[in-house]
C-alpha cells in the first residue's frame, strides 16, 4: 500500500531539525527500500522549511502510522502535524527514476485538499495524468481515504519555472485549497 506523508514544520524548530539531521536520515535509511520520494518542501523564500514529504510503500495503515509518528524529528516536536494518507502511484515509479534527474530547473510539492463535503461524497479530480504535464512530474497521484476508496485530494511532485506553473498541474476550481511548496530531493547529501 503507498502512503503519502507530510510533515509540516512547526514555527521556529529549524534549529531543532538541523540537531537532528542524522537522526533524521538514519531512520529514512531503515525505509531505503520502501520510499517512492523523499524531500524538504520550502516557503516562497526558497529557504524556510515548511515540511518534509516522504511517500512510501508500506504493508498497511499501522505501518504507515508507525512510520509517521516514530521519525525523530515528529517525536522531538519539531513537526506541528502530519498529513499521512493513502496514495496511489500514477507514475508507477519513484523519484530516483524521474528522466530530469535530481537537479535543474525548480521543483515543488503541489497539494490539493478536496471540498469538505463528507469523505467521498465529492466528486474526484485529476484522476489521471495530465498529460501535458508527464515529463515534467516526479511523483502524482490521489490522496484516499484509510480504506482507498474515498478521493481527498491530489499530490504531485513537479518541475516547473515557478509557482505559478506549478499550480496550473491541478484543477484548481475542484479543491478547497491548493497549496504550492518548493521543494527538493531528499536524502544524503
């Protein structure tokens, strides 16, 4: 089962996230073979980290929150939540596999949370991949609900100039809220 993951930082813990890089990266390194993608996501200064994504193939819901919840940077509180839902992989691939590689132009998390208007009952978007979009997407698909029968929103991890562009890769109209995040490969430097 693929999860998607989103930790979101918490106001002023960057000092705390940096004391705990290694253990950071110690712990992503017991998943190797379970990730899909991993990164820092950013604020509009390019600098200012906002969270940390992780998607991930995982046996079940109880893996996955174990998974959430157990990284020490969630654990010293440096994290103010998680986002951690059941994903579909449209790509069918993982970020090391995207054809641009892990460099060049910028790259962004972009976020769409469905209407709330009951889990389920709204009708789905972005289903499927744009495709104006495909060489340019390092990791798309539906965020589900526990059971992945209920579309709540769309993921992607994409190339794009800026923001702006970045947020046309989802039919803005169709959610409640669009969040645009720049973002980069993850992992050991």
């Amino acid at each position: 089962m693929e999860f998607f993951c989103y930790h979101r930082d918490r106001p002023n813990s960057l000092a705390l996230r940096e004391e705990l890089t290694e253990a950071h990266w110690s712990y992503m390194d017991g998943y190797e073979k379970e990730l899909i993608a991993r990164g820092p996501a950013f604020a509009e200064d390019g600098e200012t980290p906002t969270g940390s994504v992780h998607i991930v193939d995982l046996p079940d819901a109880t893996a996955a929150r174990a998974f959430a919840f157990d990284e020490p940077n969630y654990q010293a509180g440096a994290f103010r939540d998680v986002l951690l839902r059941r994903w579909r992989n449209l790509l069918g691939r993982t970020m090391w596999e995207f054809p641009g590689g892990r460099s060049g132009d910028p790259r962004y998390l972009v976020l769409g949370l469905a209407p709330d208007t009951g889990a389920g009952t709204g009708d789905a978007a972005d289903l499927v991949v744009p495709a104006a979009w495909r060489d340019e997407l390092i990791a798309y698909g539906p965020l589900l609900s526990d059971d992945g029968t209920a579309w709540l929103g769309t993921a992607a991890l994409l190339r794009a100039p800026d923001r702006a562009t970045a947020r046309t890769v989802l039919a803005a109209h169709r959610y409640a809220d669009v969040e645009v995040h720049e973002w980069e490969f993850g992992g050991r430097r």
